[in-house]
C-alpha cells in the first residue's frame, strides 16, 4: 500500500474520529461554566482522550450539581437559625 494512501486514511480517521465531536464537547464546557447543567455529556463511553475528556466534564457537573444542594442546604439551615433565634 502505497504510504501517501496510509497518511491520507489516518488523517481522514482523525478528521472524523476526533475533530468532528469537539464542537460537543466545546459546547458542554461552555454550559458547564455558564452553570447551565440541564446538558447531556454526548462523549461519554468513548475509548479515546475525547472519552476521557468527558468523563472529566461530567465529573465537575456532579460536583457543581453537588455544590448547589449544599448550598441551598445552607440556606435553609441559615434560615431555621434565623428564626431560632428571633423567638
């Protein structure tokens, strides 16, 4: 096989394989950052560093999801506290 037909299949790979689901995972960052987690993380499942890269995002979702309950938790022990305390 002629070595100019390999490089061709292997950029062509690439090109499909990798290049074309940035766009999701792009855009999963952004929401992610403009704290909207309403979002479904498309790459998951992947055996690739996209894949990885998915797993990472959708750990800092949980963890967000995470930092919100607590913090409206907070809230409502704050105001329990509040109330306590003006009686």
């Amino acid at each position: 096989m002629n070595k100019h037909v390999v490089i061709q299949n292997a950029l062509a790979f690439v090109s499909k394989h990798i290049f074309v689901r940035k766009p999701h995972t792009l855009f999963e960052k952004y929401a992610l950052s403009a704290d909207d987690l309403a979002f479904t993380i498309q790459e998951l499942g992947r055996g690739d560093e996209i894949g990885e890269m998915a797993v990472a995002l959708e750990g800092f979702k949980e963890n967000k999801r995470e930092i919100y309950r607590l913090n409206d938790q907070q809230k409502r022990l704050n105001s329990k506290m509040r109330m306590r305390s003006a009686r």
